[in-house]
C-alpha cells in the first residue's frame, strides 16, 4: 500500500474533491462551497502532517512514492519531499485553504470556481512534492491554466486584457524554461537520459556536464523560470494580473504559484548547472537589484493598491534571488524562508485588499481614507500585513530577509573598498529597498488607506464577521509564529540547502562559497 | 548563585500579555459590561498596570541580585534561528547598566500608566491605549534585557513600531497620521546603518552576540578605521532613535501623540535608548578615539542647535520637545567623550536617568495644565496665570525646570556637572558649547515657565482652567520627588564601584561657570518675560527669531532633497515601465506579433486566383534560383 502516501494524499485530495464537485448540482452552491472548503481543510492538514512528520536529520528525499509509467524514457509517477518541498507543500496547503475560505464574494458560477480552485491547489501540491522533471512541469502548467481562466471569468477592471497578458507572458515562461529543460535532457549521453531528479542528481554530482553546455542552458532557465517569478524586466504582468484576479486566486498565485520559478531554480538548475548559474550571477544580479530598488520606486507610483501590493512583490522576489545569487548557505536557506514568508504575507495582503474591495468597490488610494474607523479588525490586520511586509521583527519575513542579507554580505567578490571598510554593495541597494523604500510606499498607502478621516461614504461599511476573520487570522498567526520563532522552519530547509551548497562547491572548487 | 534568568523573562512577559489581553479581550464587545460602567472604561488600565506592576516586581528582584552581585551574562531563552556561521538567539545581558535602565523605564512607565487613567479618561479608545503603551514597554525592555546585535535590532523596530502606532493614535487626524508614518521611515534610516554596522562586524568577528563579539575583538585585534567605521554605523541607529542632527526632525513632530506617550516614549525611554545601546556596545565605542570624536561632535550639535530652536518655540509640547533633542545631545556628546580608563559611560547614563525623571515631569506637568485647558489649547502664549490656577502643577513644572536646568542640589545639577567635567578635561570646545547649552537651556524652560504661568490669563480656556484630579497630580509628586532627588540615590556608585572616580567632581570652575550660565539665563528670561509680556520680545530680531522659529530651514531642505532625489526617481522609474517596459517593449511586441498576422493574412484570402498568383510567383522565383 505504498500508494497511501502522504504527499499523494496532498495532490490527490483537492483533485478528488475537485471531481466530486463535478457531480454536483450548480444550485446548491452553499453545499459546493462547504465540500470545497472540506477538501483544502483536509490538504491543509494533510500538508501539516507531513511537515511534523518530516525527520529534519534526514537529507534525503522523503515520503517517496514510485510508480513507473513510461520506462523507454525512464518517467514515473515519483512522489518525495526534503526540507525545501516539504516547506512549500506546508505552504500550499496553508494558503490554500485561506484562498477557499476567503471566496464568499464569488458570486455567479460557483461550483466552476471552486474546481478550478481545487485543481490549482492540486497542482501547486503536485510540482512541490514530485521528483520527475516531466511531472513537475505537467503540474505547474495544470495549476496554471486554471489562474488565466480565473481572472477572464470572475476578474475584475480589464480582466480580459489582464487574462491575457499573463497568460502571455507566463506560457512563454514556461515556454522557454522547457525549452531549457529539453535541452538539459538532450545533453546528457542517451543511455543516461531520465526525466528522474534523485537520479539526475547524482550523476550530475559525479558527472557535471561540460561548462559551456551548462553556460548554454542556464540562461534558458533562468529568463524562462524567472518570467514566473516576475523577475525584472519580465514582471509586467504581475501588478495588472494580481490587480484584476479574483481574491482568492491573486492570493494563490502570488501566494504559491510564484514561487515556482524559484523552487525550479533551486531545485533543477542551481544542483544541476552550478556553473552556469555561477557565470550569469552577474546578470542575475543586476536584475534582481532591479527588482528590489525599481520595483519599490515603481510601487510608490501606484494608484490602485493592488498595483502597489504587486510590485512590492516584485520587489520582494528580488530578496528570494538575492539568496540564490549569494552561493551561500545561509542566503539559499533565508531565500526558501522567504519564499514561504512571502507566500503567507502576500496572500493576507491580497485577502485582505480583497476584503476592501468588496466593501467599497475600488481599489484607488486615494478614493479610500480613514477606513480603520469603520473596519477596525480588518484595518488592523492591514496594518499588521504592512509591518510584516516592511520587514518588521516579529513576522515571519524578517528573518528570511535577514539571513538573505546575511547570506549576500558572505557572497565572494561583492565587496566593494570604501576607505577602510569593505561593504558588500549589493546588501546595501537590497537593504535600502527593502527597508527604506518599501516602508516608505507601504507606510504612504496605510496611512492613506486606513488612516486619516473617514469620508462619509465610508462611514457605514461592515466589518469582517466572525467567519470572514478565520482566513486573515490562520495567515497572521502562521506569519507571526514563524516570525517569533523561525528555527523549526530552518532546521527543516537546512539539510536541502546544505546539499545543494556542498554539490555548488564540489562542482566548482575555484569559486567554492563560504559556509 | 542565584540563577535568575528565569526571572527576566517575567519581567518581559508582563507587558506582552498585557498588550495581547487587552487586545483580544477589551473590545466594545458585550465583555465588560458585566463589570459595571466604570470596569468597563477602565478595565484595560487596570490590566496593564497590574501586569507591568508584576513586572517591575520581578524586575526589582533581578536588580536585587545584581546589587548582591550575581552576574549572569548571556543566559540563553531559547535559539532563534542559527545557519552556517550565524547564529541568533533571544538571551539577556544583565548587569548593573541594564538594571539600572530596567528600573528606569519600569518605574517612569508606571507613573505614566497611573497619569494616563486621568488624562485619557473621556478618550474612546483608551483600550488601545493601554495596549499599545504595553506593548511599548515590552519592546523597551527587550532592548534593555538584550544580550546580541539581533536581538537589540529586533526589539529596536518594534519599539520603532510602537512609537509609531502611539504617535498616530489619533489617526483620524491627518497630522498625527503624517506624524507616525515620518517617525518611522526617520528611524528606518538609521537602522539601515544599524544593520550594516552590525552585518560589517559579523563580516569581522563572526558573531552576533556582545560578550563573544567584545572577547573575540579582545583575541582578534582588527584595524582600527574599519573598527570605526562599524561604530560610526552602529551609532547611525541611535541617531535616528535618539534623535541627533541631521535625523532629529521626526521628534518635534511626534508630539502629535498623547501627552503620556510623548512623556514616556519620546522624552524618558525610548529616544534614550540610543544612548543606552551606545554604553551597551562601550567595548566597542571606547576602542575607536575616531568614532569617539564623531559621536561627541554629533551630540554637541544637536544639543546647541536644538536648544537654539527652542527659545522661539511657543508650543509648550515643542519646546519640551526641542529640550529633550537638546537633553539627548547632551547624553550622547558624553558618550563620545567618556574617558575609558576612568567613569567610563557612567556621566550619559547619569544623565539619562536624571532626565528620564524631570522631562517625565515636565510633560506630565504640560499634560496637566493641557487637561485644564480642555486638551484645545497647547500655546503658551494663550495661557498665562496659571500659577495661581492649578499650584501643584506650576510647582511641579518649575522643579522639573529647576532639574533640568541644574540648579543646585537637584537630580540635573549632578549629571550635567559630570558630563560638564568630561568636557572641561578632554575638549575645550565642547565645554564652552555645553555650557553656552547649558545658559539657553535656562533661558528657554524659564520663558515657557514665565509666560504660561505668570501674568494674566490671555485666553478663554486659561481662564477657565482650575486644578488636575489626584489621579494625574500623584504622579507629578512621585516624579517631583526623583527629580529632587535623583542625584543622592547613589546612580554614580552604583555604575563605577571604584569609589575614588565616582566620587570625583567637576573643578570649581566648571561650577562656577555653570552657575553662571543657569543665572544669566534666568535672568534674561525673568527680564523679558516674567512681568507680564504679551508678544515675544525676540520679535524684535527679525531675522534671528524667523530662523529659529523655521527650525533652520531644515525640513524644507529635507523636503526639497526628498522630492528632487526619491521623487524624481520614483517618476522616472515609473514613466519607464509603463511607457517603456510596458508600452514599447511589450505592446511593440503584441503589435509586430498582430502586424505580421496582418500581412501574413493578406495570403490567405481564399481566392483561387490569388493562390494562382502567388504559386506562379514562387514558381518563378525557385526556377530562377535553379537555372542560375
């Protein structure tokens, strides 16, 4: 009964349900609502299950599940999970269920939402917890179709064109990293050609492929992968695409889906193509400085507050890259905290801003004011999400910045001679965009969303009741959990990192990282 | 030896909970109307003063044990995150210096507690009132009790963040709004360099902790400059928390907050926690003379420049404002020039306390006349009379002006001869600022004390105003009595054990000319306002009072810097992804991606004879390439 898997129960529960509510009359949407919120309640579990289960002495992959399915070309069914998967599943299952719970504003076509919900949540599972290359791809793609359908049905604003837009820009991400990834298959000798990952792992480890081939490849992955995670200049259709997506699908995306590209990075081109990674860390660089310091002045130009909450997500996966960049232990472990830290902050941000949109019907800053009078527990939480967002000790972003900047400041050959000290630049720009900038444009829209006196159409909004507030306060309490006591998660993502840094050194002793 | 770890993190977890219950219990909700009426509008009050009380009684007993000499350094609570070489926990540093400012801020934050019964009672909010002032003194106290950089820096922003929340606690105002958010990305600049210098001495020791930092630079000497220059960023978070020139401008402004706040938080706490950080991190300040002189630059600057300022403010909030930024000037110029070998931090801690006691009660006092003028009336220049009105009070301020001002035998007149005495033996351009400091700091309390409380009465609300309730006035008389006292409690002693240096005293003439500046400033401030003047007689310098009353112009500069440097490239950025990024790179794309279609389409019109052409033209053109 090796199937009876518990990363197979996280991919295989959404999509059951998912099928369930297939079956259902679209009428009883009150019912469809309940199984679906059900379904992401057992997932979140689930998924919490294999977090507290996960043996964080062990480096290997864990929970592994192995089914052959195509054998000429060495493709399986091949469930498992280490520190960095088990964290993203944790993830997942978490903002997830907060998704499901939040969609009560869903009004028309219910039972299509929620499916198409439940399926997303079922790939996000599926392209954490899968080992095959090709099971990978074919899960974020089955996660992703459901996001452009989303935003064209039940969006808001220019939902087509922003449907569009990220469906562009995403397909030809994905595009492009499968074009890296065939030619990363291509270029192994045929008799050792697999769509396996442990597999490839080691022989990469014994056999690293030739530098130039590595060179020729990485850029694929990096521009294809990075265009998912909006890296700059590919990150336009973040902000329009997050600002017209229903709550719960902006949260999700922004939330899990993003962090894709990233997880991709770490998991397939850091190990496997270590010294391309090394030789475009330059561009690298140059771009997710862009995406820290750019994308923080670009979010003090904003109008729409979900245009802001989204290049501030640009500006904080330049952080998640700054981490991948720095080579370093302690930076790659602070960019996977980041990346769980985001998740959760950036699916409260979007909830919430959902939650306002719903009351009042705009997104604009300046047409809200004062709005913590009226709606003081969501106010409130806005506030919290602000902090956290700026980087505050006590959420769970602080730390994963921190060790990212830590990390940075380790990195070989960023230091740069000013008098007497040495200062590592790039920390520098990151810690001015994170800390100033980010608190100046965050700070701006709280004070002019929340504060300041309440405009009489404002006066009679509702606040969150007591089932509306279950989401918000489950995201709060995971990122002030984290926040205070972030060492259960690091321990956990350590073993990961710590392999993958050792193959980066193995591979290239010249440019071996400080540990 | 008695282990008292067990006992700090009590004293912590007082205000915490207090913070946490009143947040989640004292709601407008049905929960304490079973309490009766007056439960219900105080219920958060009494929580948070019971729990802080508990907490000072722990931290009593802890400062008991480092009297008894139990040292206990670096006990750990527990890890919070540790990776390769970094390695981050909550642990405590607990010694004379921090027990001293333990029961610093646990004593001023009681009498504040006790004060903002009375002076907050007709407010709505009062629950979130006390919640937030909790939470303040839980964060105030993490930064005292801790025992690494990180763990400072953490407890830093939230004590950062709580002055925030309780500047703009009336956020409906748009100015207390503003307020905050400035306060905040003030201090944001100078933690940038706080956590750079803390991030450059890791890159130098590879520890985050004091004690490992302070014995591996003892092993390890390293070179001085790059020493200095980890200080000097260091010492950027206490510029912006204490509030030194240039990053002094956020404090004037957060006197927007209630008057308690603005008493404990921006007058006897937290704005001294920079000092404090810079006698925590002493190891590293006294082993760099450069930083050193950089630090007592700095802070006699501030100190002269805000004193300047407040001779022409008419406030009476902002000129205690502008005194404390002149006050804190004074303690960080003494850090910088501490003489190691000898009383070490011990003159800016001195003054620290002595302040933390009389600039507590001068803002209470301020609150207390602000009470009785319907908290609608704030400047001085509309008051006057007052002494007669409401005595307790006016006797209350005019010791805390006495205090500060260092008249003889009061708490100021000690702390400000030690830190006087510094400057005398070690920078004789420093003492003559501090003391000129020291003859307008008299010069601009005793304008304030003269017009708001001689004279007649110049406004409606004056005239109306009688005496506080017992409530705010018991306070007053606690703090009174520390502000008298504060000098014989034995602070000295108790930071130098070596009697023969805390004994020590300035020379005679550092006194006499202190003396004399306290009278000189009295004196001209009793000439020109102590008989019933109406306008400022200053008015008559046109120029000089324009430019003190403008702060020298520098928010503006600030302002123009801002807008011109973080606005325009703020614009720049984002007219190039819209029009740029967005509109040609991608839009050109979509656009040649349709254009192509378009042309493309033009082949396919489904006209046979069009077809025909076309295969005759390819015909042709394939012939041609063959035949050639």
């Amino acid at each position: 009964m090796d199937f009876l898997n518990i990363l197979n129960g996280t991919i295989l529960t959404p999509l059951v349900f998912a099928a369930g509510l297939c079956f259902m009359p679209a009428r009883k949407w009150l019912a469809i609502r309940w199984l679906a919120i059900l379904g992401a309640f057992i997932t979140v579990v689930l998924s919490g299950l294999a977090f507290a289960w996960f043996n964080i002495n062990d480096p290997g992959f864990q929970f592994v599940n192995r089914v052959t399915w195509v054998e000429s070309l060495d493709m399986s069914w091949h469930v498992g999970a280490d520190g960095i998967s088990v964290v993203m599943v944790l993830l997942t299952g978490i903002v997830g269920f907060a998704a499901t719970l939040v969609s009560w504003d869903i009004t028309s076509r219910q039972k299509e939402f929620y499916v198409l919900l439940l399926i997303m949540i079922a790939g996000a599972m599926g392209m954490f917890a899968s080992l095959d290359i090709f099971f990978i791809y074919f899960f974020h793609e089955l996660a992703l179709i459901p996001t452009f359908l989303m935003i064209g049905i039940w969006g808001s604003g220019k939902r087509e064109y922003a449907a569009m837009k990220t469906t562009l820009y995403l397909s030809a991400g994905a595009f492009v990293a499968l074009i890296g990834l065939i030619a990363l298959y291509l270029a192994l000798p045929a008799a050792d050609r697999t769509f396996n990952l442990p597999t490839l792992l080691d022989y990469a480890r014994q056999h690293p492929l030739a530098a130039n081939v590595q060179r020729f490849i990485y850029p694929f992955l990096l521009f294809g992968l990075g265009t998912l995670v909006s890296l700059v200049p590919f990150h336009t259709w973040a902000p329009i695409g997050y600002a017209c997506a229903p709550t719960a699908t902006a949260m999700f995306h922004a939330g899990v889906l993003k962090k894709f590209g990233l997880y991709a990075l770490i998991r397939i081109a850091l190990p496997l193509l270590p010294v391309g990674a090394h030789d475009w860390n330059g561009v690298l660089l140059v771009l997710l400085l862009c995406n820290i310091v750019y994308g923080g002045l670009v979010a003090m130009r904003q109008k729409d507050f979900n245009y802001l909450l989204g290049y501030s997500s640009v500006a904080h996966m330049g952080f998640a890259f700054l981490g991948i960049a720095s080579f370093t232990f302690i930076g790659l472990t602070g960019a996977v905290l980041v990346m769980f830290a985001h998740g959760i902050m950036a699916a409260l941000a979007f909830g919430l801003s959902g939650y306002f949109f719903a009351q009042t019907g705009t997104r604009e800053i300046k047409e809200l004011g004062g709005l913590c009078r009226p709606l003081p527990f969501v106010g409130t939480l806005l506030v919290m999400t602000a902090f956290a967002s700026v980087g505050l000790p006590g959420f769970a972003n602080f730390p994963g910045e921190l060790m990212v900047l830590f990390g940075a400041w380790q990195a070989p050959g960023w230091h740069a001679k000013i008098g007497a000290a040495t200062v590592s630049w790039p920390v520098l720009l990151a810690l001015w965009g994170g800390a100033v900038i980010g608190a100046v444009y965050m700070l701006r829209a709280i004070r002019n969303i929340c504060f300041g006196p309440t405009p009489a159409k404002w006066q009679s909004l509702v606040d969150a009741n007591i089932f509306a507030r279950v989401p918000y306060v489950f995201l709060l309490v995971v990122l002030i959990w984290v926040g205070c006591y972030p060492k259960p998660l690091v321990e956990a993502i350590k073993p990961a990192t710590g392999q993958i840094i050792t193959a980066i050194e193995k591979a290239m002793p010249a440019v071996a990282p400080k540990r | 030896m008695e282990d008292v770890s067990g006992l700090l993190w009590r004293v912590l977890a007082g205000p915490l909970s207090a913070a946490v219950v009143i947040w989640l219990l004292c709601h407008k909700s049905k929960f304490y109307t079973d309490f009766g009426p007056i439960m219900e509008r105080q219920a958060a009050a009494f929580i948070a003063i019971g729990f802080l009380a508990g907490s000072s009684l722990f931290g009593y007993w802890a400062f008991g044990a480092v009297r008894d000499g139990a040292q206990m350094e670096n006990r750990v609570l527990y890890e919070f995150l540790s990776a390769g070489d970094l390695m981050v926990e909550i642990n405590w540093s607990l010694d004379r210096l921090s027990g001293l400012m333990m029961m610093v801020v646990c004593g001023v934050s009681l009498c504040i507690m006790v004060y903002s019964i009375g002076y907050m009672h007709d407010d709505p909010g009062i629950s979130r009132f006390f919640a937030k002032l909790s939470f303040f003194v839980f964060s105030m106290l993490g930064i005292v009790l801790a025992g690494n950089f990180l763990m400072m820096f953490i407890f830093w922003e939230l004590v950062g963040v709580s002055s925030y929340l309780l500047i703009g606690y009336w956020y409906e105002r748009p100015s207390a709004a503003d307020a905050g958010k400035k306060a905040f990305i003030v201090n944001r600049l100078g933690d940038f360099g706080f956590l750079i210098g803390i991030l450059m001495l890791w890159g130098i020791t590879g520890e985050v902790d004091f004690v490992r930092v302070k014995n591996q630079l003892a092993a390890h000497p390293v070179d001085a400059n790059l020493l200095a220059v980890a200080t000097v960023l260091i010492f950027c978070g206490a510029v912006g928390k204490s509030a030194q020139f240039p990053l002094h401008v956020w404090l004037p402004d957060a006197m927007e907050g209630p008057t308690p706040v603005s008493a404990l938080i921006h007058a006897a706490t937290m704005v001294a926690a920079g000092v404090y950080m810079l006698c925590r991190v002493s190891f590293l300040v006294f082993g760099s003379p450069v930083a050193m002189e950089i630090i007592a630059w700095t802070g006699g600057i501030t100190a002269l420049m805000a004193a300047l300022i407040a001779t022409q403010q008419n406030d009476i909030k902002r000129i205690l404002a502008y005194s404390t930024l002149s006050q804190l000037g004074y303690m960080v110029m003494a850090v910088g020039l501490s003489n190691p070998a000898g009383s070490g931090y011990m003159p800016a801690m001195f003054h620290l306390s002595t302040h933390a006691f009389f600039k507590a009660l001068l803002f209470l006092s301020a609150g207390s006349v602000i009470i009785a003028l319907h908290h609608s009336e704030q400047d001085i220049w509309k008051m006057g009379g007052l002494l007669k009105k409401m005595p307790i009070t006016a006797g209350c301020f005019a010791v805390g002006a006495l205090a500060l001002c260092g008249f003889p035998f009061m708490s100021g007149f000690y702390s400000k001869e030690a830190i006087l005495g510094l400057a005398y033996d070690h920078n004789p351009r420093l003492y003559l600022l501090a003391t000129v400091t020291a003859g307008l700091t008299a010069f601009y309390m005793f304008r304030c004390f003269f017009v708001a409380f001689f004279g007649n009465t110049r406004g409606e609300h004056a005239e109306k105003a009688k005496e506080s309730s017992w409530v705010v006035l018991g306070p007053l008389v606690v703090l009174a009595v520390a502000s008298i006292c504060g000098g014989w409690f034995g602070i000295p002693e108790w930071l130098v054990e070596n009697k023969a240096i805390s004994a020590e005293h300035a020379p005679r003439a550092v006194m006499i000319a202190a003396l004399a500046a306290f009278t000189i400033g009295v004196g001209a401030a009793a000439f020109l306002y102590a008989r019933g003047a109406t306008t400022d007689a200053l008015n008559k310098l046109p120029v000089l009072s324009w430019v003190l009353r403008n702060k020298f112009f520098i928010e503006e500069i600030y302002m123009v810097l801002v807008k011109a440097g973080q606005g325009t490239l703020a614009w720049l950025c984002g007219f190039v992804d819209r029009w740029i990024i967005a509109g040609l790179a991608v839009r050109g794309l979509a656009a040649t991606t349709r254009g192509t279609g378009q042309v493309l389409r033009l082949f396919q019109t489904g006209n046979v004879q069009t077809y025909a052409l076309w295969f005759a033209a390819g015909a042709t053109i394939i012939l041609y390439c063959l035949v050639r």
